[in-house]
C-alpha cells in the first residue's frame, strides 16, 4: 500500500485520518507519515524509507524502538493477561522504582496518560486546598481544557516571577502547574531562580507545585527537573518515558496529599486501564534498563554533541539560528537567541519551518512535524545519527 492509499483509507474513517492533529503533518511538508516498524535509533515508513528518529514517539522512547528487555516483558506479561480490574503485585513493584529515582513521590496512582496525569492533578489541588484557580503558563500543555475548567486557569508567561507573584497576591490560588522545562513550545529552560520563586510563593500562600514531567521525567535527568534544579514539588505528574512505550501515566506526591484521592478521600478518581499489568510490565523493564545502563546519562550526551555540532554548522550561514538543550531534549529554533517564553517562540522565524522540515525529511531525518515541539534523543542514537542531522541543517542552510 502506498503512503496516498493509507492517507485516503484513513481519511475515510478517521476525523482527518489522524488520532492526534499533529499527524497530519500540516505544519511540516503537509504528508501524512505512516511508520510500519522501529528499531533502536530508527523508523521504517510504509514505503520503505528508512529514517534517523528524533521523534521517537514525542519523549517516550529513551532507550529506543523495540528495547529487548521491554519486548520481552510485554511478551511474557500478555501471555498472562492485560488486564483484569483488580489488583496486581507489579503495581507496587512498580512504584516502589518510581520513588527510588522520585523520592518525593511518596504515595502513587496510575493512570494511563499525561494529559489524564495533569488533569487529576488539579483536580487534588482543588480538592485539598478548597480554592478553584490555577496558575498555568502560555505554551505550556496539560491536557485538554473545557470552557468552564478554563475561568478558573490564570495564565503567565513563562520565565515571569514577577507576574506570578502579583497573581498568588491577588487572587486565592490552589496550585501552579509548570513544565519545569518547556517542552511543547520547543525546548525553555527556566530562568535562574525562577523555579525557586514558584516554591517560595506556594508554600507561603498554602498552595501547591504541580510539576509536570509527563516530557522532563528521566529526560532532562534521570530523577527529572525536580532533581536537576533541586526544587521538590507537592505533586509530579509523570508519562511518557516512564511506561516503556506502553500508555501509562503517574501522580504521586507527598503521602497526606496523595491521600485525598479516592476511597480515602473525597477527589473520585478511578480507571479500569489503570495500572494495569501489560503497562506495569513494561514499566519496571524500562526503569530498570535506563538505570542499570545509565540511559539519561547517555542519551543526554549525545543529544550535548548533537546540540554543539548543530551551532557549529548553523554559525557558517547568515540564517539565525539558536539551539536550545536540556537532558535528552533539544530545539531548533530560527532565531538570534534562545527563547525564554511563549512570546519569544512566536518572534523566531517559523515561517522556515516547512522548508526546514521537508529538507530533514529528504536526509533521511525526522523530527516532528511542528516549529513547536522538542526533538528527542534515545541512548542508542550514535555518531552517525548526530551526523544525519547535522547534514540536513547544513543543506537547508545552504539553500537560503
């Protein structure tokens, strides 16, 4: 089947033949990519073509498509069962991983995304607190927003202590919810000081941190942003990475908070997916390979060459470039500098994005299909998949 018969076969039972919009490659060279396979560093699409991932799944694929031993746990577990609404000893087992490396994740509950992860959340914030209103930041994602949830949302701008500080003082806040480190509007990392300042205001205020490390956690460190800046939230909210591929997410916090979930407390929150065995499988044969093979580490490494060969080859060429990089995840971004907020991503010059994308493309390199999102590095990507890079920016460069 070719990519255009797999485009209109969907199109004709999928809303715009997409799950999530982002496939339909409307910002990047307008395709829609259809992937039959992946192994390691590397996809294979439905035409055979074979390309460097920087993708990878938008974060979860730390150790690589296809990991052996996360193969092998799945294979072993679905031969058991997937799911079967009551408990089951890998749960525990699994946070007990969890807390090894997220030590002020005290107390858990499973749930099967990021988007679910954040909103819960909240959701506890509110319920603990007693107040409605949370601070979010613009570019940052948590999920999806009904109308009603979004009157009681007070945005800022990323980077902007003084904006959050007239805020905690005007208004009865439950919690902030932050992505320690940008993701979703291209790779920011936070000002110094300015995580320390969300601490400081919440815990004057009796309000709560939300970090959101649904893309940081085992990324921009193995313990997460948390442990890279040394600021300790309320609440973390981990996905991706952390269910080996599988969908699996997680809330966990300090245990008297945690508490006010549901049956012991009044926050309902429930899920017949949740925790479930196939996700708790893959789950503790991923933690285990990236902390026995030091995975974070590695793949942070790498994606520091990458970054610096990327400047290297950007600096021979008048088109302004920046790269941005934190752990394992990294940005391009047309720009003099490297953004600090929302505002400063929508400044760069996007409009060289579709180019940009299609000449990747055509050097055998994915990365998302958006100006607005990170790339991200597994511990399996080698030299010669930096070099791949590094030569798709020096042919687009050359051409403007």
């Amino acid at each position: 089947m070719s990519m255009n018969t797999a485009a209109e076969t969907a199109k004709h039972y999928l809303v715009d033949g997409v799950n999530s919009p982002i496939r339909t490659g409307a910002s990047g060279d307008g395709e829609m990519l259809f992937i039959q396979s992946g192994s390691g560093s590397k996809v294979t699409a439905l035409d055979g073509t074979v390309y460097v991932d920087y993708v990878l799944a938008y974060g979860p694929l730390l150790l690589g498509h296809a990991h052996p031993a996360v193969v092998s746990a799945v294979t072993q577990q679905v031969q058991l069962g997937t799911v079967f609404g009551a408990c089951s000893v890998l749960e525990a087992e699994f946070a007990k991983r969890i807390q090894s490396v997220y030590p002020t994740m005290e107390t858990m509950r499973f749930v099967n995304s990021g988007a679910e992860a954040t909103l819960n959340a909240m959701r506890l914030a509110r319920g603990i607190t007693g107040r409605s209103k949370i601070i979010q930041f613009r570019g940052c994602y948590h999920g999806h927003i009904t109308p009603g949830a979004d009157t009681d949302r007070l945005l800022c701008d990323y980077n902007d202590s003084a904006s959050v500080q007239a805020l905690m003082e005007s208004e009865s806040i439950a919690g902030i919810i932050v992505e320690p480190v940008c993701g979703n509007m291209g790779v920011i990392a936070p000002e110094p000081g300015f995580l320390t300042t969300l601490r400081s205001l919440t815990s004057a205020s009796g309000s709560l941190l939300i970090f959101d490390e649904v893309m940081t956690g085992f990324r921009s460190a193995l313990g997460g942003a948390q442990s890279l800046y040394t600021i300790q939230p309320d609440i973390t909210c981990l996905a991706k990475v952390v269910g080996g591929g599988l969908p699996c997410a997680v809330v966990g916090g300090r245990t008297e908070y945690m508490h006010y979930f549901s049956p012991k407390g009044s926050v309902y929150q429930a899920g017949t997916f949740s925790g479930n065995p196939l996700c708790m499988a893959a789950g503790i044969a991923a933690i285990d390979t990236i902390v026995q093979t030091q995975a974070s580490e590695r793949a942070a490494a790498t994606a520091t060459t990458l970054a610096a060969e990327l400047r290297a080859c950007s600096a021979r060429y008048a088109t302004p470039v920046s790269v941005a990089q934190v752990g394992s995840m990294l940005s391009v971004f047309f720009s003099d500098k490297c953004p600090k907020s929302f505002a400063d991503v929508q400044q760069s010059q996007t409009a060289l994005f579709p180019s940009y994308y299609a000449a990747m493309k055509a050097a055998g390199v994915l990365i998302p299909p958006s100006p607005f999102e990170a790339y991200f590095v597994s511990s399996v990507h080698d030299a010669s998949d930096v070099a791949a890079m590094v030569r798709g920016l020096d042919e687009f460069l050359a051409t403007q």
